[in-house]
C-alpha cells in the first residue's frame, strides 16, 4: 500500500506478486487493480477487482473495498450492489450501510439513504446494544431528519 501511495508501482508490483505466489489473497489481487488504475489501464483494473471479488467471495473486507472503487469511478450500480451483499454475507458489519446510506445521499437517492439509516438505527439496537440516546443513534435520526427536510423541498 506504501509503494502504491508513494507511486512506486513496479516495487509494489513485484512484491504483491511475492505475496499472492503464497497462495490467493483476494486484497493483493485488489491491490494489482489500483495498479492498473494508476497506470491509466482502466479496463484492466476493473478485471483486477472483479477476480478479486470472484475469487474470495467470503472476504467482506475486499468485497468493500473494490465497491469503493467501483464508486470513485462512477460505477455505482456496481457498488450497491457490492455494498448489499457484502452486509448481507455478514449483517453484524455495519460499514456497508454506511457506505450505502452515504453514497445515496450524494445520488440524491434520499428515501433510498433513510432506508439505509434506518436498517443501521435497527442493527446498533439489536446487535450492538445501543442505548436510546446513545450517539450513534443520535447521529442516524439527525441524518434521517436532514434527509427527510431535503425530500420536502
């Protein structure tokens, strides 16, 4: 990641490939995406991401990240839909919603966005014990307000 960001792409190259001889690492294949996309290989980057989706569907945490991707390039059908069966797979992770709910606001996708806040309201209570006034929950009914004064205009 180091040698990404510091755009030294034919170390991080080599060395992720190191990595992926040990076996699949479905990050490291996601990794080799942001490579191409660097490099200005669009179309090579976006075969990167979906191998590493494909070849460890289990992995939320790359499954998210690749979503990530899809959005900064405008691919949000993609990432929604990532985003949905990354939480789906496992519903105790809450960062999906957060990223769905966000990405919604900005598509001006507010009743989508609520949805998104509401399910998040939902899971802080049931799996995360939240207490009525706690932050958190502050924070999601704020939002939904917000969202709700934006559908009203």
């Amino acid at each position: 990641e180091n040698c990404i960001a510091g755009h030294c792409l034919d170390k991080a190259k080599k060395t992720i490939k190191q990595g992926l001889s040990l076996g699949i690492n479905s990050y490291l294949t996601a990794l080799l995406g942001d490579i191409e996309h660097i490099r200005g290989n669009v179309d090579g980057a976006i075969a990167l991401w979906d191998k590493a989706v494909t070849e460890e569907p289990e992995r939320t945490d790359t499954i998210e990240y690749v979503a990530e991707k899809y959005a900064s390039l405008g691919m949000y059908d993609k990432s929604i839909y990532l985003w949905d069966a990354a939480y789906k797979q496992n519903p105790r992770i809450l960062s999906p919603l957060y990223s769905l709910a966000f990405l919604y606001n900005d598509l001006g996708r507010y009743a989508d966005a609520i949805k998104q806040w509401e399910e998040i309201i939902l899971r802080l209570k049931e799996d995360w014990n939240h207490e009525e006034n706690s932050d958190g929950l502050q924070w999601a009914r704020d939002t939904i307000r917000q969202l709700k004064e934006k559908m009203a205009i």
